[in-house]
C-alpha cells in the first residue's frame, strides 16, 4: 500500500497544483483533495470531499479515507471568491484547530505539513537584518494574516507536543509570486500605482510557486538520507530586492505618502479589491522582512530553482507591461528623488547661471 495523503485548500489554484504533482509520485497512492468549495480547476486523479475544516466533519473525512499524511495548505491571506476577511481568519484558526483536533484522533497520520509564512516574525525598525527560524518577533503581528499565522503554528506546537509520533513540518514561505499568485502582495503589485511609505525602501524575499510546491512534496515523504522532514524551516529565494527595484520592473509609479497617510491609502487599496491591507502588511512595506534559509538547504535538504530576483520576473512578465517603460520610470523617479533632496537642502542647488 502507498501513501494516503489528504490535502486542504485544494480550491485554491496553488493547492490544486499541488494535489496534481504530488498524485505523480510513484509512492503515493491516493490523494484526498478537501476544501469547503468544489474546485474550478481539474485535479487529475484526486478524489474531491467537499468538506469544510471550520466543522467537525473533517474529522469523518480524515478516518474515512485512513490518511497518513496531512498536506494543510487551507492558510492563506486572500478569500476565496467572494468571502471576506472575517472568513478567511475562520479558515486560518478555527480550521487548523479542528483539523488537528481531526489528527490528533487518528492512530493513521504519520506526517502533518503546515503551510505558513514568514509573516510570523513581523516587521519592525529594531529587527535584525536577517531572521533565523529561532528569531522571537520585536512585537507580535496585531491583525490580519500575520496574526493568523501565529496563532496556526501555536496549535501546531500543541498538537506535535500531545503527537509526537507525528512528523510535523512547518514551512515558513517568504511572500509567494508567480504567474497566478494569489497573495496580499500580488494583489498590491497589480495596483496600477504603488502606495509607499515616504522615506523608507524595504527589502523584500520572495518565493516561486513552483518551489513552493516542491518543498510542499518534499516535505510530505520521507527524508533522503541526510536530511530532516520535521521541524520549521524559512523558504525563500536567494537575494533580495527593494520595493523600488520591484516598481522599476513593474513599469508602476509609486506614491511616497508619509506614514500616517498609509492608514488611509490602504482603505483605498481595500475598495480596489486588495483584502489584506493590514497593519501588518503596512509594516512590511516600511520596514521589509529577510530570513535565513541555511536549515532549508542543510537540513531539508532543499534548494529553489528561483532566486528572488527570476521570481519577480517571472511574476512581472505574467502581469505584463506597467504604464510606463522601466527605463522611463527609472529615470523619472531618479529625477523626483533628486529634486526631493534638493528641496530638503540634502544637495546643493546648482547656480542659475
């Protein structure tokens, strides 16, 4: 007999991905794609429970189908179609507690795999440049997906502590980009101009989808030799870009407002359909966020196929064009910063004559 593996948010375009790869392995022999909405999109040869994780009916799924390996890819900052904020956190917290509620019942489950996000550590002046998976956050995340997060990996903690004959591995993704993305900062990014905090240009990680789902697969099977599938891990790309790199090969303008007025702006980017414009999200767009990713090359043993760098990309050239050239708008905003330090008596004004 192969594996059995059950895996939520299947809806999803990402999750659906990763039901269709994973069902390829030769190990596997059966995969439950589970999500409270039947999916648009096929997923091959997956059995399709339409089952919602918020409701106890998870737990009949998960020893009906005798899983032993539980893919959990229901936590995510976007609705889907048209719920709202308030479902989405229902999703996030609610539907991980029952659904490890659901494993910790089950003598099947062998391997639990958790998608989550690098969001956990926050943003703040006083970071360090660079946060391992042991970095304790300066203040916890307030609102919004970053809060989710942490709340999902505490119940996780609990659960491998009450579990620990189970593999638990949580994956921390740096923010996901690629070509049907369907993420907070996607959203932000297909904005035709790009709010921004005067001042401030963040460095930013970023993560294909395509290594997200094989970190996702790798995750799910036993280690090679050599490595370790449990434990927490960050999942990135190498490099970093700043938010100014990011619009120059968008071709999008940005609109430098002084921080107070983000608050507002991001009202105005949440009537423009961008749902997770919170606090949290404001914060990383000031301050940035960069992790370390040696236990995700060392001890899981994996390496992206993308850097930062070909991940946005990829990602600009599915978005396709921005209102101006690159080389355009490159010039343009040297010249707006340049005149802005003039002003401010930074440089020197030169002589009319």
């Amino acid at each position: 007999m192969g594996k059995v593996v059950l895996v939520t948010g299947a809806a999803r375009q990402l999750g659906g991905r990763f039901v269709r790869r994973i069902q390829r392995d030769p190990d596997v022999d059966r995969v439950v794609a589970v999500d409270a909405v039947a999916p648009e999109h096929h997923l091959g040869g997956a059995e399709f429970v339409q089952a919602d994780i918020r409701q106890s009916a998870i737990g009949r799924v998960l020893a009906e189908t005798g899983a032993d390996t539980v893919v959990h890819m229901d936590v995510t900052g976007t609705p889907l179609g048209g719920g709202s904020r308030t479902s989405v956190k229902e999703t996030n917290v609610i539907g991980t507690m029952q659904l490890l509620g659901a494993c910790q019942k089950s003598p099947a489950v062998q391997r639990l795999v958790v998608k989550s996000s690098t969001n956990v550590y926050g943003s703040a002046p006083r970071d360090p440049a660079v946060c391992t998976e042991t970095t304790a956050p300066k203040s916890l995340p307030s609102g919004g997906f970053a809060k989710d997060a942490v709340e999902v990996e505490g119940y996780v903690r609990g659960f491998a502590r009450r579990r620990p004959d189970v593999a638990v591995c949580v994956l921390r993704f740096a923010n996901i980009l690629g070509r049907s993305a369907e993420t907070p900062l996607a959203s932000y990014f297909g904005l035709p101009v790009l709010p921004t905090v005067f001042g401030y240009d963040p460095r930013l990680q970023f993560v294909h989808e395509d290594d997200v789902i094989e970190v996702l697969r790798i995750a799910s099977h036993e280690p090679r030799r050599g490595t370790l599938n449990s434990g927490t891990f960050n999942i990135a790309g190498d490099g970093v870009l700043l938010l100014s790199q990011c619009s120059r090969r968008l071709g999008r303008p940005t609109v430098p407002l002084l921080l107070p007025a983000v608050t507002w702006a991001g009202s105005l980017v949440r009537t423009l359909g961008m749902t997770d414009f919170s606090p949290e999200q404001i914060r990383l767009l000031t301050h940035g966020r960069v992790v370390d990713t040696t236990q995700m090359r060392e001890t899981l043993g994996f390496r992206p196929a993308y850097t930062t760098a070909e991940t946005f990309a990829d990602f600009v050239r599915g978005r396709g064009p921005g209102l101006l050239p690159p080389q355009v708008l490159a010039g343009a905003v040297d010249r707006i910063a340049e005149l802005s330090l003039r002003g401010s008596g930074h440089l020197p004004t030169q002589s009319a004559n």
